[in-house]
C-alpha cells in the first residue's frame, strides 16, 4: 500500500484547478498548484506551486531534489509575497513570529524549468499543517506558450540579459488574466520553443511546445499527462521562436541562419495542434494570440521574400503576416475559438521591454488588460 502522504497527494491531484477531492475518510492536507506530478512531487513548469493551511508561528517546507536555479513566492494569509531567490535542499523556511494561529499559505515558483526545477518532500510532515477545506477556484485555465508566457525578462531593465532572476511568471499577463477572471491557472511554457520549429540557435532535436504539452512535468515522458479534469480556458501563444531566422554575434554582424518560416506549415500546424487541444478540453473557450515579439519594422529583409508577399500581401512584415495566419487558423477551428492580438513593443518606448527584449512587467499588464477583456467577452 502507498504511504499516507502519497495517498493524500493523490487524491489532492488536484492541480492547477483540478476538484479538490474530499470524502468522508480523507481530506487533503494540501493542493497542488499547476502541473505537479504527485508521483515526483517535482516543481518544474513556470508557476507550479502548493497550497496549504498550517497552525502555529512558523513552518518548513522539505524539499528533496533541487537542481538548477528556482526563485519562489511565498505567499501568507493572502499579504504581499515574500520572494525566495534560489531553493536549497532541505526545506522552505516560513517567516518566524507569525501570530499563534492557523495560516494560508501558498508558493508558486516564479522560474521556469529552463534555470532549474526541485521536489518537494514529505508534505505531511509540516508541523501544524491541517486539513485544506478551502474550494480552489471554478474556473480552470491553461496558459500554453514560450518565454513570454513564462515571464522571461519581465523584472529586468532594458537593456539586460534574462536569467533566474529576472523572471517571475506569477507577474505575466497570464497569471495577471487568470487573476482577474478568478481562475485556477496552469502555465505550461518553455523560453526558446515554438510550434513547429524551436529558436533559430536551439540545437535540432529538442521537443517542440506541442510535444511539451502532453507531459505531466517538463522533464517527464511524452503522453504522461492526463488532462483531467479539463481547462474551460486555454490560450495559445506560439510562433516567437517559429518565425526567428537569423543570428546577430557579439560584433554586431547579423546573418541568416535557415530559411524563413513556411508560413502554409505554420497556418496548418497552428489548426493541428487547435484541434488537438479541442480533443482534449472539448468544452473550452480557446483563445489564440499573435506574439508582441513579432515587429512589423524587423527584420526589413523579410519584405524581399516573394514566397511570403505572394500569400500575405501585407507588405512582408512578421506581425502582420502571424496575425493573418492566425486569421486563417481561427476561421477554420468553429465558434469557440478566438483570435487576440498583441501588438508589439514599441522600440521608441524602453519601459515596455525587459530583458532581450521581452516584454517588461508594465508590458504584461497591457497584455493581460487585453486577454481579460477578450475573454469576458467571449464568456
């Protein structure tokens, strides 16, 4: 038989959003937030946390394994976050001198599986830890995406290079959205993969975000993940990483690296993995966005290419020619799938970049006013 602890993680599956799954014998002692594998407990994809309730002054988290680099919120009886920059083995601490009573708590890993991921241990080991009561929200919603999505360089001032440090998905347009709409959310995003092809520099071989997608944990086997219970919202945010062909060096040379995207490929894989989300969360409102990365201005040489102003006759620009195949897509996937454009940056105005150039935190809020409003809509 599983250990107790293995058995209330089960029945508190209850990722992201999932029911919290009480009966008269048990009830979980705690939830996860996001995609945790409650086998591997393991926190990987950006903003996958654990919710619990705890009586006393102060507590430990365990944590088994930790690699990489991970930065985590804590957040206590729903007052302003206290940031861990990096997790050590072998536990969490919890603020001291908290009042001598019972206390909610909540942490989210602001970092993605790309700078380090850990385990979390033995959660029925917290002392003074109590039965979670609390109902996680009715809503459930999946934040399908890269970088922008995982929040990369959102805390860093223009111009930086991103890391650990300055990425906090808690404060990226689709945490802000699922905020906003009183929704469970899940954000499953990796920086440097695309649709049908990764970043122009990412070495041949590695999963593309339609493979990542069906994975329980970022690090765990394709198909692993159950999508139960389903999202009733899902965006998706792919086609930064698709559309980047060419390399600039430290000297400043830029060269073409591989051909330009094939924009019928993008079109078709966009409908494709559409369809297959479809199959997965029938009942979902699916929410399709054009990426704030792609410029109309950059790169000018793309306006040469006759293969690409014979299907889009927009002039050659990337943004416009996403936001068209996306059009294309929408129209081709029924009445509960909708297009949201995200205009780009605007390069004349630094406040609104982070770090190589993602979108800044004040960014991510447009963005999110955007989304939300876009979703009420929709609803």
């Amino acid at each position: 038989m599983a250990p107790l602890h293995k058995l209330l993680a089960y029945a508190a599956t209850l990722v992201w959003g999932h029911p919290l799954h009480q009966t008269d014998e048990v009830t979980p002692l705690y939830r996860f937030l996001g995609r945790v594998n409650p086998d591997t407990q393991e926190l990987t994809w950006p903003a996958t946390g654990v919710e619990f309730v705890f009586d006393g002054t102060t507590a430990n988290v365990p944590v088994e394994r930790v690699s990489g680099t991970n930065s985590i919120d804590i957040f206590i009886d729903k007052h302003a976050p206290l940031v861990i920059e990096n997790v050590t083995e072998p536990s969490i601490p919890l603020p001291t001198g908290l009042s001598d009573s019972k206390h909610h708590v909540v942490i989210r890993k602001r970092t993605e599986t790309l700078f380090g991921t850990f385990a979390l241990g033995d959660l029925s080991e917290i002392p003074g830890i109590q039965p979670l009561r609390l109902p996680p929200p009715a809503r459930r919603m999946e934040i399908i995406g890269d970088s922008i999505s995982a929040g990369y360089g959102n805390l860093g001032e223009f111009p930086c290079r991103g890391g650990p440090a300055t990425e906090d998905a808690i404060v990226s347009y689709g945490a802000l959205t699922a905020k906003a709409i009183g929704a469970a959310y899940s954000d499953v995003a990796y920086s440097a993969r695309g649709l049908i092809r990764n970043y122009v520099t990412e070495p041949p071989g590695e999963a593309v975000v339609p493979e990542l997608w069906t994975r329980y944990g970022a690090n765990d086997p394709d198909n692993s993940y159950p999508f139960e219970p389903p999202a009733d919202i899902v965006v998706i945010n792919l086609g930064s990483n698709d559309f980047s062909y060419l390399v600039t060096v430290e000297s400043g040379f830029t060269y073409q690296a591989r051909d330009q995207i094939n924009v019928t490929a993008y079109t078709e894989a966009t409908v494709d993995f559409a369809r297959r989300v479809q199959s997965k969360y029938p009942d979902a409102e699916l929410f399709i966005t054009s990426s704030p990365l792609l410029h109309n201005a950059y790169p000018t040489s793309i306006m040469s290419s006759p293969q690409v102003n014979d299907q889009f006759p927009l002039g050659g620009n990337q943004h416009n020619i996403q936001v068209a195949a996306l059009k294309k897509a929408v129209a081709q996937l029924g009445s509960k799938t909708h297009f949201v454009d995200f205009p780009p940056n605007d390069p004349r105005d630094f406040s609104q970049f982070g770090c190589d150039f993602h979108p800044s935190a004040s960014y991510h809020r447009k963005m999110a006013g955007i989304l939300t409003y876009a979703i009420n809509q929709a609803l």
